[in-house]
C-alpha cells in the first residue's frame, strides 16, 4: 500500500516533466548514455533552424518591418531554447542530485501532514507549467495557421486588390521565403514547409517552457522541504528521548537543503540573466508593434503582438512569483527557529541556533548573473521601465 502511494505521488508530482524532458534529452532521472544525447544533439539541431532562416532572411534584406519583428521574436526564442538545454545538460548532476533528492522525499514522508505539504507544491508546479506550456503552444498553432488562412485577415482596411497566381507571394510560419529560394526549395512544397516549420515551432516552445517547467517544478519541491523543515522547528519537542540526535539531524537537513538550493542556483544562473535581457527588450518592441498594429487597425498583427506579450509576460510572472517564494522560504527558517522554544533548549544547543539564523540572512536566492535577484520587485521594475518606454513612445506617434 505504501509502495503504490508513493508511486502516484512520484507521478503525480514528476510524469508531466518527463513527458516535456525527456524527448529533447534533458530529463535528469534520465539514464545519460548516447541514445540522450542524440535526442538532445538532435533538438538542438532543430532549434537552430529558428536561428538560421530568420537570420538569412535579414541578411537578403526581403523582409518588410514586421516580418524582421516576428523574425526577430523567433530567433531569439530559439536562443533561448538552445541556451537552456545545453546549460541543462552541462549541469545535468545539480538537476539529477535535486529529483533523486525528491524522489527520496516522497518515499520518506513521515506523516501526512508533510504529505499534503509537498503535494500542494507539486500542484503549484503542475499549475504555473501548464500555463506557460499550454499558452506557448496555442500561440504557435496560431502562428502557424495564419500563412495557411492567406493574407486577407492582415489586409481588412485596404482596398481590394485582384492578384494572378503568378504574382502570389507564398508566406510561411517562420520568416524564411527569400532563404527557401536561395536554397532551391520548390514552391509546391509550401504545406510540407509549413508543417516542418510549426513541428520546429512546438519543439522550441517545448525546450523553452518545458525547460523552465522543469526547473521551476523542482524549485517548488525545495520550497516545500523548507516549509516542512520549518514546521519541524517550530514543533520540536523537547521533552521527547534523544534531544541532541534530533535535533541535529534538523541542522542537518538544513545543510543539505542550502546545498541542493545552491545548485539550482548556479544551473540557471546565466539561463536568468539571457531570459531577463531577451524578454525585456522583446517587451518593448512587441508593445510598440502592438500600438502601431493599434493605430492602423490591423487586427492580424494586433493579435500576433498580444500573443507574444502574454506569452513572455507569463514567463516573467511565473519566474519572479517562484524566485520571490523560493527567497521568502529560505529567509524564513531563522524567524521561524526564533518563533519556537529555543529557550527550553540545552545551552549547547542554543549556540548552534545563532549560526543557523545567521546562515538565513544570506539565503539562496535566483539570480541572474549573480547580481540581479529574481523576484517580484524585479519583475514590476522591468514592467515599470518597459511600460514608461512604450508611453514616450506613443506620445512621438501621435505628435
């Protein structure tokens, strides 16, 4: 009976992960052998090509302005993605050490109280993924539809104008038309293109929100360690046998949890601060393309620039929410040994607290490049600063 709880719990909490993870190679309960490292090559291989056609495309200079936006959007979506799964693979023990860590977790729950605990952060995780993966892949249905609905919806103000066949401009899902030609793709490929570029699309959504889901997923478990360790501090029962042994094994856990946290740390370290730069400046440029796709009425674009908003808007979200609960969590170890009877507690034990509550006021936190902390003040300072860019920009406009 126990081996079964602990099976759906360990499904519960890790099988939506695997399913993201483990086809681009990235998985850490993963056995690393050539087979994951193939699948891995090969992922990366394919995100390259969102790299590629849209930076030929800018080099040929046969774009208009918003297909260098959209190019733009998709090429750094793609350096986003290659730059998580090979970072993720470079620091694939940190990730193994912290799930084999969770698995052991769930097979040593001592009461259910802790059980409910971890489960309701592991449905956090479940939640904040599904809505960064499930919105990513809408938009890339979207993406991928509008060349195949034609050119009409992005042309509803303008006057109607009869075209030959001979003079049909073929659109694609990626800016890539002038790059196809140069590499003598034939025309009548068109769909076969399209539908090679929107699997392209999925599996870099996939490797950017799945990645993301799967550090953040495990980020949650760490929190709901902390929180469970700060409830065994703040119940330690000090009339019960073995004083000393239990309550070095508190300080023990704590150890091992600052360890573990440092490495989720440093394997996202440079992930958070390419993510940050990317996702600022691509605020800025898709808010101003939604207010000029705004002015001119063009509902196409419009819905395109929203997408795309909401889309890097939901990732910041997620991030800065789990980097300020992960901060909070870690900071609150010390207050919560403070809140419990310390005071009843052997004088040698009483000096180990002030190096415990010392260790908490420099805790883990997530941090881009090792100087911007990720959490909900950053979040709102890059809101402000992208939102007071785009107002100076809309009074140019309308002057």
């Amino acid at each position: 009976m126990a081996s079964e709880q602990w099976k759906n719990d360990v499904a519960y909490a890790m099988t939506p992960f695997k399913l993201l993870s483990w086809p681009i190679g990235v998985w850490p309960l993963q056995v690393y052998n050539i087979y994951s490292l193939i699948r891995c090559i090969l992922a990366t291989c394919c995100m390259s090509i969102i790299v590629i056609l849209p930076s030929m495309e800018f080099r040929m200079g046969c774009t208009n302005a918003e297909q260098n936006i959209d190019g733009l959007m998709l090429a750094c979506c793609g350096v986003l993605g290659v730059l998580k799964t090979i970072c993720f693979r470079i620091y694939a023990k940190n990730l193994t050490d912290n799930y084999g860590s969770a698995l052991n977790d769930y097979l040593t729950i001592e009461n259910a109280e802790h059980r409910v605990i971890m489960r309701r952060h592991a449905y956090i995780g479940r939640v904040l993924s599904c809505s960064m993966v499930c919105f990513s892949y809408v938009s890339v249905v979207i993406y991928a539809l509008i060349p195949l609905l034609g050119d009409d919806l992005a042309s509803n103000q303008e006057s109607q104008i009869n075209i030959t066949d001979e003079d049909t401009v073929l659109d694609y899902p990626m800016p890539s038309r002038c790059a196809l030609e140069y590499l003598h793709v034939p025309t009548s490929m068109h769909t076969v293109i399209c539908f090679m570029e929107f699997i392209v699309l999925v599996l870099t959504c996939t490797c950017n929100h799945g990645n993301d889901s799967l550090f953040l997923n495990i980020t949650l478990h760490m929190c709901g360690q902390v929180k469970i360790l700060k409830t065994n501090f703040i119940n330690f029962n000090i009339s019960s046998p073995q004083v000393y042994g239990r309550f070095n094994a508190l300080i023990q856990k704590h150890n091992y949890l600052m360890e573990l946290a440092k490495k989720l740390a440093e394997s996202i370290n440079f992930v958070l601060l390419t993510q940050l730069f990317i996702s600022s400046i691509l605020l800025c440029i898709m808010g101003f393309q939604f207010i000029l796709a705004l002015k001119m009425n063009n509902v196409v674009v419009m819905g395109k620039s929203l997408m795309v908003l909401c889309t890097f808007l939901t990732q910041l979200s997620v991030y800065s929410f789990v980097g300020d609960y992960f901060k909070n969590q870690m900071e609150e170890i010390g207050l919560f040994i403070y809140q419990s009877s310390w005071y009843n507690l052997p004088i040698k034990l009483m000096k180990n607290l002030i190096f415990i509550i010392m260790r908490t006021r420099s805790p883990v936190k997530l941090q881009a490049g090792n100087y911007i902390v990720v959490n909900l003040a950053t979040y709102m300072s890059i809101l402000k600063t992208s939102i007071s860019y785009l107002s100076v920009l809309r009074v140019m406009i309308d002057t």
